[in-house]
C-alpha cells in the first residue's frame, strides 16, 4: 500500500458516502451490524469508521447503556461521520491510528471494522492493538474484500483506467481494497497476534445502480483513485469518469446495472 492510499479528504468524504456506501457497502455494514449485535456487547471500539455506516447501523441495535468509541485515522472521515449520525450521547467520535490505539488494556467486549484491515500499514500490529485493547474473551469482528475479480464493477474500472493510462495505470483498488483476499494470510495473522477460534466466511451479494454513471462517479470521484486519475492528468478526472460510464454500460447496460461483489468476514476471539 502506497502512503496515498490512506488520504481521504478533500470532496472525497462525501463523494464516498454518496456514491460508494449505497453502491457496496450497505448490505456489509448491515451484517456486521448484526453480527455485532448478537454479541450484546457494552463496550464498542470501531476502527476505520469512515463516513459511519456501521456506526448508523449498529449504535440503534445496542443497549441503551452500551458505550460506542468511533475512531478513523482520518479527521475529515470523523467529522462527515459525525454530521450524518443521530444524536447520540453513547458515541464518542475520536481520530485515532489503529496501529497505536490510545485505549487502556482489557477495555471492550468488541472491535469491530468495515473493509479497514487492508490500509493497515502493518496488519500486524494493527490486530495486536485490537487484541490488546478487548477484554479476555472479546470479539474482533471485520471484514475485507475478495479478489478484484470476485468484484465485477471494480474489475471494469480498473481494466478501464488501464487502457485510458496505459503507460501508469492507475492501480489503487487492487492494491489496496482488493489487495488482502487470502483468508490463509489472514486466518495465520490474526492467530499469530495472539487471537484464536478465527471463523471466516465469505460472503457475496450484489452491487446495484441506477444507471451505469453512479458506479463510475463512485469509484473514480468517491474513492483514493481519484487522487491517482489526477496526479495522472489534473483535467481528466470527468473525462475517466465518462470513459469507465460507457465501458460499465457496454458490459452491462445503459438503464440499472448490477453486479456481483464479494467480501470475507472474519470473527477473532481474543
């Protein structure tokens, strides 16, 4: 992972939760919000909170004196998740780096986090931080995407920035979001920082739009691959934006769209 890949500001935000949360992440953030909730956890941690859709789906499925800490590393992240939550006085919104959470020992019943484990710098360290901070007995529960190609729209835009820039193409979604697919890596990395009883399943479900425009202003406009398209050629991001369109509605049609997305979910107990 390159040190950009991290870098969401600017008009990323709200792009992202515009355009990328109804597009992918939604039906995640539902499971993981169910998940979640029949531990009947007290104490909550998310890490990697971005634009809060686990947060705004799992805080009303908690007890009313449960405790939710939302932490992204990015600071405009938190404030755009903050803004789009409902008053809630058992949340506390906070940037903190999962590789060096600033919570005590033994604090949560529950670390949980939505397709973040693959910005980790260090994995690593990251679940040992996870680990350290849940009680004995505590769940770690997150996921992360399959492979690029268990993912059709992310797929068509990578392959369609690639022939638009074949001299760089811009590779950021499968080397980062898809970039941490090998449930052996994982399952051997969690239980190597100390966690065991690793369940993993993958599970599939469908990417939906309007149009074949929505998933292309969402990956090129709402994601860190915007930053690419423009370190590219600063006056071709609606131009990429165009190209992938036609090429998304050439693959599969010009009124809804759909396709398959994948992702693994993983459940640690520390």
């Amino acid at each position: 992972m390159l040190e950009t890949d991290k870098v969401f500001a600017g008009s990323i935000p709200e792009s992202y939760d515009r355009y990328m949360v109804p597009l992918i992440f939604e039906p995640y953030a539902a499971d993981i919000a169910q998940r979640a909730a029949s531990l009947s956890p007290s104490a909550v941690l998310e890490i990697a909170v971005g634009s809060g859709v686990v947060t705004r789906a799992l805080a009303p499925r908690l007890s009313s004196g449960a405790s939710y800490v939302a932490t992204d590393l990015n600071q405009p992240m938190i404030d755009y998740a903050a803004s789009r939550q409902p008053r809630d006085s058992r949340i506390i919104w906070r940037q903190a780096d999962a590789l060096a959470l600033p919570f005590e020992n033994a604090t949560f019943d529950l670390v949980c986090c939505q397709f973040g484990a693959m910005f980790f710098p260090d994995r690593s360290s990251g679940y040992r931080e996870a680990k350290r901070v849940l009680k004995p007995g505590g769940h770690f529960l997150f996921n992360v995407w399959d492979r690029i190609e268990e993912n059709v729209f992310a797929d068509d835009v990578t392959n369609a920035l690639a022939k638009m820039f074949p001299n760089d193409p811009p590779r950021f979604l499968a080397r980062t979001p898809h970039g941490y697919h090998d449930t052996a890596l994982i399952r051997s990395e969690l239980e190597d920082s100390g966690f065991s009883r690793v369940v993993i399943d993958t599970r599939a479900e469908q990417s939906r739009a309007s149009s074949p425009r929505l998933p292309a202003i969402a990956y090129c406009q709402g994601t860190v691959l915007r930053n690419e398209i423009e370190a590219r050629d600063a006056g071709k991001l609606e131009t990429a934006t165009d190209y992938v369109a036609s090429v998304i509605a050439d693959r599969h049609g010009s009124g809804e769209v759909a396709a398959k997305i994948q992702a693994h979910v993983i459940v640690a107990v520390a």
